[in-house]
C-alpha cells in the first residue's frame, strides 16, 4: 500500500503485471482513483502492462511454438528463479507436484506483487510447479497470450478501451 502511495503521489507511470481483464480493471480503478487524494488529475498517471504473445498463423501452429518454447527452458535455472522470488527452496519439491504451502505475501519482504500474482495464478488454474514454470517463463509472470494475431489484436484492443498501454 505504501508504494501504491508512493506511485499515485510522484509517478507518471505504473509498469504492472494482471493475468485477467478484470484485475487490470480493478488496478487501473483504484490506482486512477487515488491520484485526486494527492491533488492529481487522473491524466498525470499512466499505466503499462507487459504481455508476451505467442502468434501463430493458427491457434496449433501458436501452441506448437509454445511448447517449442518450453522444451528450451532450464528448469534448474528457472527453479532457482521460482526459489528467489518464494523464499523457499524450490529444488526441494517435485516437478509435477503443486506448489508447497507458502506464506501470506504480507509476509514477504521483496517482490510482493510478483510473489502473489504466481502463487495465485498457479492455485488458481491448479498448476502443477513445471506448469507454472512453463507459464513464467515466456513473459515473467505477464499476460502471455497464444494464439492467431486476431486473438492478440482483441485482447491488445479489450486492455486498451480499459486506458492500459502495453509494452510487449
């Protein structure tokens, strides 16, 4: 909160990472919605998004690419990544396992935002630890989206009616 704080007093930007249209929404509200309290016009503020598209002619040829893609990950390299950012020694659990129970990330002291949007996207969606691997590794827990450039121009056009810029 207090670097939501921070950002809505001094910033002219905010680079964040949401996996659903509706987070982004909900960010991009609240975040606008603060800025009148610091004497702010919600115009002196804007807000970036990354995304990592994976485009192919079709949706086969995109996922093809896809898991072209994640057979060159490193999974040591990734895992020791995953153990930086959780805390805990990742190397530890299976491959094909869910994620350890992990803390609360009010108990975290380093890269809250990152730490909570892969702990609940992998409970969410019932990731098993190389799937949330896979997932992160192409956009580092950005949007990632797979599939014909039709389908990137239409989530690329939803983010952008909602005011979110992306940077790819």
């Amino acid at each position: 909160m207090l670097l939501l704080k921070f950002k809505a007093t001094y910033s002219k930007g905010i680079f964040t990472t949401q996996q659903k249209l509706e987070e982004a929404q909900h960010f991009y509200t609240d975040v606008k919605a603060r800025l009148a309290q610091y004497g702010r016009l919600p115009e002196h503020l804007h807000i970036f998004t990354g995304m990592a598209p994976i485009i192919g002619r079709t949706e086969e040829e995109a996922k093809e690419k896809e898991q072209e893609l994640n057979e060159l990950i490193m999974p040591e390299w990734e895992l020791e990544q995953l153990s930086l950012l959780l805390g805990m020694d990742m190397f530890a659990f299976p491959l094909d396992g869910p994620l350890p129970e992990l803390p609360d990330s009010e108990e975290i002291n380093g890269q809250r935002s990152k730490y909570k949007l892969f702990v609940e996207f992998a409970k969410r969606e019932n990731l098993t630890i190389r799937q949330l691997l896979h997932h992160t590794a192409a956009g580092r827990g950005h949007l990632t989206i797979v599939g014909t450039g039709i389908l990137v121009r239409y989530y690329v056009r939803r983010m952008q009616e909602n005011f979110m810029f992306f940077l790819v």
